[in-house]
C-alpha cells in the first residue's frame, strides 16, 4: 500500500481499503519486525485528534488506519477521493481472529471492565465466545481495562511474557490509541489493534445494531435509541461533516 491509497480527512489520513485489502494488510503486518499498529477511526476520533496532537501522531504513524464510520465515507465522497467501504473495527476484528487462528498464533485480549463478584470480566467472556466460533485459536492472555498510569508498564510486560502475537487493545479512544503509540517499542506483539467497545460485543453485554441499520449507514440511529445519553456523541457527527464542508 502506498501513499495514494490513502485520504485525508481534516487532515487526519485514512487508508483507502476494503475489508479484503485490510485483512491482506494485516498478513503482511504480521510478518513484519516490531510491533504494527492498526487503529480504527470513526468521525468522532478524527475530530478529536484535531485537537489532540497526541492522537493525530499516533494515527498518522499507525501502519493501518481502518475508516469504521459511515461519517468518513460520505465525507470522503465529499471531498472527492471516495473510501471504498465502511469497514468496522468489529468485523475486522472477526477476520484478525480467523486469520490467527489459521496461522495457529495467539491473542491478548486488553479491555473491559473487570469482573463482579462470581462473574467473568467481559475480556473473560468475550475470551469464551471467541473459543466457541474459533476453537484453534490461542488465547495467550487477559487483562481488565481499568488501571492507573502507574500499572501500564505491569501491563505491558505481562503481555510481552505471554508469548502473544496480536494484541486487542479495547479501551476506548483516545486511550487505546495512547497505549499503543507510548508502548509500541516495548510491545513484542506483531500487531496490536484498538477496537473500542469490541470485546463488550463479543461478551454480550452491548448488543450491535440489526443487520438493517449496519447496512444502511444508520448504526447511529440505533445507538441514539438505545442509549439516549449518548446524545452528545451522536450530535458530533453533523458537526463533524460541517468541518468536512468548511475545509473543502
Ligand atoms: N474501557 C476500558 N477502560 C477504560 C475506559 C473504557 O476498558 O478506562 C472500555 C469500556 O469498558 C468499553 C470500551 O472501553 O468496553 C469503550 O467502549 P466505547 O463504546 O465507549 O468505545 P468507542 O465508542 O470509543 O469505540
């Protein structure tokens, strides 16, 4: 892939691929020295790392920018370099897993929160369901989203002793961004990717749109009707094509 295959939006690149193309991407990542970075923006993030040049950074340098919003495709229409698809982070993530599991390499799942009394995290339980679709797959370890700056390095090293290959990174953005982009030089992981509320997916504690609403570019709608509060998030994305418009 080559620097054409990519467009920028408000100055943020994004790699004009297909699921196809990203999945072959990652292959490749995965045969590479050191440890690639895969992020997955959607508007939101890209506005955001307007305004956080730490994120801008880490996107910029990442070795695969997956466009995962319906936002990003009719702004790129808009600006006249069309992004080929919509490619979620949840389905790539689903190709990952498969991919892995083909190569007999393994996973880390880091993310989620941990869990109650008597019950699984929801890494533990999307750890579960992986295994049910992806019987050959290596879970090489686990750990629970919430810890302190401090426990990073912790983290960090139980990942490395692990033997993984691939890293899930799912703790929200930009955190998730943050953790891959300070540690990449320490992470022996081939690839490590950021892919938000995933493992809360995988675990059943947040259920995903119908396949009507994913289809139709209307995943926001739905998310608006089931939690409400998430208002503000969603109101984010007229703005973000107003930017979109005003920087054409
Ligand atoms: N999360 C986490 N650690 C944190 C904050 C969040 O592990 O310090 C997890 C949270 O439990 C959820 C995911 O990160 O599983 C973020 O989900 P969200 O839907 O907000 O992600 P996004 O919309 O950013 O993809």
């Amino acid at each position: 892939m080559n620097e054409t295959d990519r467009v920028m939006i408000l100055d943020v690149p994004l790699d004009i691929v297909d699921m196809e193309q990203a999945a072959g991407k990652l292959a490749e990542l995965m045969r590479r020295d050191g440890c690639s970075i895969i992020v997955t923006p959607n508007s939101e993030i890209v506005v955001n790392a307007g305004k956080d040049t730490e994120l801008k950074g880490i996107i910029s340098t990442a070795d695969l920018i997956i466009p995962d919003g319906i936002g990003l495709v009719y702004a790129s229409k808009l600006l006249g370099f069309p992004l080929k698809e919509r490619v979620t982070g949840i389905d790539f993530l689903y190709r990952a897993l498969g991919l892995l599991e083909k190569e007999q390499k393994s996973v880390f799942l880091l993310g989620g929160r941990p869990q109650g009394k008597g019950a699984l995290s929801v890494a533990e339980t999307a750890a579960m369901r992986m295994k049910e679709r992806f019987p050959g797959l290596r879970i090489a370890g686990i750990h629970h989203g919430y810890f302190n700056d401090e426990e990073e390095l912790k983290i960090v090293e139980e990942i490395n002793r692990s033997g993984a290959d691939f890293l899930c990174v799912a703790l929200g953005s930009p955190k998730q961004e943050k953790f891959m982009g300070r540690y990449r030089g320490e992470l022996l992981v081939k690839a490590a990717i950021g892919v938000g509320g995933s493992l809360d997916v995988w675990a059943g504690t947040v259920k995903r749109a119908p396949k009507f609403f994913r289809d139709h570019g209307l995943e926001w709608l739905y998310r608006f009707v089931k939690q409400p509060a998430r208002y503000k998030r969603i109101a984010a994305l007229p703005k973000f094509m107003i930017k979109v418009l005003i920087s054409r």
